[in-house]
C-alpha cells in the first residue's frame, strides 16, 4: 500500500494530523496507526543528519554492512515468527524428538555462530578500510563545553574556526579529536564519523568525503546541560572551493572593516570580549572561546543553536545563560542601545 506523506524541505516525511475517529470505515485503527508510526520511522531516512546519505565513503562502508544486516534479521525475524506459529499449532508427535533436536542444534547453534562470525570477519574488514592513517593530522578538534574548537594545520600555522569542519571532497581527512573538559564524541553522521572526545586522550578519525553538501555534526555523548546544544556544521566542497576558503580564513580581519566599526571594536575590548575571543588584526587575542575574525562568513552561531542576525547576537550577548544552560559565556546585562548595537554591527562585518 503506498501511503503519500507531505514532506518537509529536506525531503523527509512530516508528521501531520491524525484522522477522525471512524467507527464505520474496517481499517481506519491501522490506518491511523500507521500515519501515526511511519513519519517517527521515516523521519531517519534523509535529511543532514542522516548516515544514510552516502556523503563520505566511511559511511558507505557502514552503510554496506548495514542492508545486509537489516534483511538478513528480517529473514531470521519472519523464520522465526513462522516456526512459533507452527509450533503453536502442530500436534506433539514423540516421533519428531530426534528432528527437533536436530533443529534446535543447527537452528539455535550452528547457524547463529556461522552468523556471527561471518559479521564478526566483515566488521573487522570494514574496521580495517576506515582505520585512520598515520603522520600528522590535517585537522585538529577540541570540543569543549559547549561548542568545537576546528583547528587546520596550514603551512602558515594552524587556522582556527569554530563550530564549522570544512572538508574537500575526493581527500582523505586525518582529524585529531581531543577534550580538556568531560568527554563529548564527535559525530557528523551522513560522513560516517563518530569518535569520543576523551580528557588526557587524541582520538584520531579519518574522514573521505564523496558527496559536496552540508551536514549536521552533533556531540553524541552526554556532556553536561547544553549537550544538545552542542551542533556544528559539517560542509563538503570542491577541493578548489575549501583552498579558497582555508586562504580566506587564515587571513586577518578585513582592515576597512575594522576602520568602520572601530566604535563597536572598542566595546568589544572595553568590555572585556576580548579576553576570551580573538580578532585577528586587532588587539583582541582571548583563547578561551571561539575565535570570531570571520564569525560572519558562518550563518549561525553558538554552536549552532543561533542565527547569525544582529538581533540574535544581541540577545545572546545580553544573557547567554538564557539560551544556552550553564554557558561559560558571562552575560553582558545593561549595555547601552547604541553601544549594543555598535557591537553587533562590528561582529556582523566580521565576514
Ligand atoms: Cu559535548 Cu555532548
């Protein structure tokens, strides 16, 4: 039976509203508990966090074990319901006992091992053909509480983003993922990544785009009140595009922009942005949270929870806390209007 469902932009079905009681129409409780159920079950099957969406060839490894998987439990499930029924109904017959004994020896034992082991040999094969690659890594990943510190190894030096992994498509990616706080895991499930960010440990991934697009990277491990806050923005490109980008990246803060805005750079500095963010170009040199020279060449922000509007920064400056549960971010309660707004027009130009 082919059951139409709206869909929403990114292709995946939308849970719509659920028909009238009709006493009359034989059905209509399937029915209905089907246009209840299968939206919850189809909502995994696309969209940017989805690891079936074949974008990274680490995925499509998983992705291979998994159709042989799923149908091989729909077979043994759809055996095993059809001995169950069987049984239930046949006539004990003490004739059959050594048949039975012999089925539950090849049925309960013989069949399972070799089930198991054949999964066990393809597991260890596909383990072997995602195992990351010795030599230095070309990205390296500090998750902290509560965003992802991206760091590129350039020939100038490392350039640091936040909350956004580019990567070229056609390249393997050697990514170093590591913690100074709990433990997170890295995970941008439609590249088939997922590695656990452990204090005192690297924890190295590789990482083979196939696919140009953008996908959903979260936190996967439970880090503390702003775990599912914590999302970055994986984006797969042209090899070209992401060199461009990388140059664009590592370069200073444009210097006429800075001349424009130098009201709002001094807010920036005067109340104390500074000490935790960088500005490359200018004297603001923190460390501690996300480095903003080219915050507005990203469209949100805050791992990911946020817009990058001047009215979304403002509410975020304001009282951080209210948006996002225990941030380390202090809030910024009373800045005058137009102070406020010079800052935000500052951090919007910072592209
Ligand atoms: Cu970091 Cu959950």
């Amino acid at each position: 039976m082919k059951v139409d469902l709206p869909v929403t932009p990114d292709g995946c079905p939308e849970a719509g509203p659920v028909g009238k009681r009709d006493r009359a129409r034989p059905g209509t409780a399937a029915r209905r508990t089907g246009a209840v159920f299968f939206p919850v079950l189809l909502s995994g099957c696309t969209g940017p966090y989805s690891w079936l969406s074949g974008a990274g060839r680490e995925a499509e490894i998983a992705e291979a074990l998994f159709w042989p998987m799923l149908w091989g439990a729909a077979v043994v499930w759809a055996a095993t319901v059809a001995l169950a029924l069987y049984a239930f109904r046949a006539t004990p017959d003490p004739e059959s006992a050594p048949r039975i004994k012999r089925l539950i020896l090849w049925g309960g034992a013989a069949v399972p091992t070799a089930t198991v082991a054949v999964l066990l040999v393809a597991g260890l094969l596909a383990l072997r053909a995602i195992a990351p690659a010795d030599g230095a890594a070309q990205v390296r990943i500090g998750a902290e509480q509560w965003w992802w510190r991206v760091a590129y190894t350039t020939t100038e030096g490392p350039v640091t983003v936040a909350n956004e992994l580019r990567l070229p498509t056609g390249a393997t990616t050697t990514i170093d993922v590591a913690s100074d706080d709990v433990i997170h895991s890295f995970w941008v499930p439609a590249l088939g990544g997922k590695i656990d960010a452990i204090p005192g440990l690297v924890n190295r991934i590789s990482l083979t785009p196939v696919r140009e697009g953008e996908w959903g990277g979260i936190c996967a491990e439970f880090c503390g009140t702003a775990h599912a806050q914590m999302r970055f923005k994986a984006v797969t490109m042209p090899p070209e595009a992401f060199e461009a980008w990388l140059e664009a990246q590592a370069r200073p803060a444009e210097p006429s922009a800075l001349e424009i805005h130098a009201e709002g750079l001094a807010v920036f500095i005067r109340e104390g942005c500074a000490a935790c963010h960088a500005v490359r170009g200018t004297a603001a040199s923190g460390v501690v949270g996300p480095d903003l020279t080219h915050l507005a060449s990203r469209d949100r922000f805050a791992a990911g929870i946020l817009p990058l509007t001047p009215e979304a920064l403002a509410r975020w400056i304001d009282d951080p806390e209210s948006l996002k549960p225990d941030v380390q971010m202090p809030a910024t309660p009373g800045l005058a209007a137009e102070d406020m707004r010079a800052l935000t027009s500052f951090l919007m130009a910072l592209e």
